[in-house]
C-alpha cells in the first residue's frame, strides 16, 4: 500500500494518515509507512513497536472466556508480526 501512494503522488499526505494509523491501533502499518515515506524521525518505530506490543497485550488481558493456549498464540502472533517488521525495515 506504500508503494501504491506513493506512486499516486500522496506523499503530502502522508503524515496526517501516519497519524491516524497510530491513533486507531495500527502501528505496524505505520511504521511501514513511515519508512516509505522518509517519516521515520517523526515517527520512531521503536516506540511505535513497543506501543503494538502493549496494545495486543492490554487487549487480550481484558477478554473473558479466553484460554490460555488463545492467549499465548495471539501475543506470540503479535511478536512475530514485531519481528517481521524489524526485519523487513532493518531495525
């Protein structure tokens, strides 16, 4: 989706959509866009990881009827997409 943008000539915008990305939870994304765009001193993505990471965990401390098996395959899914992230963007 980055490249697409880009090529569509949005770069002006990105920024602003950067900024809702972060604020609807979606900071993956954001940190890919952020490296697409040259926005990554506006928008560190170490933090923004480390946000990801406590959001998925706050959001599976608060479900109920949610096994503990359930639990530990979506923190760990949460940890790979992290790693895979670093990876792509040579963090």
């Amino acid at each position: 989706t980055p490249e697409l943008c880009l090529s569509l000539g949005l770069a002006a915008k990105m920024p602003g959509i950067v900024e809702i990305l972060v604020s609807s939870g979606k900071q993956i994304e954001a940190v890919n866009f952020s490296h697409a765009f040259g926005l990554v001193d506006k928008f560190p993505p170490v933090p923004l990881l480390k946000a990801y990471l406590k959001d998925a965990k706050k959001t599976l401390q608060g479900k109920s009827g949610i096994s503990q098996n359930e639990v530990i395959a979506k923190e760990l899914s949460a940890l790979r997409a992290v790693i895979k992230c670093i990876e792509e963007h040579k963090l």
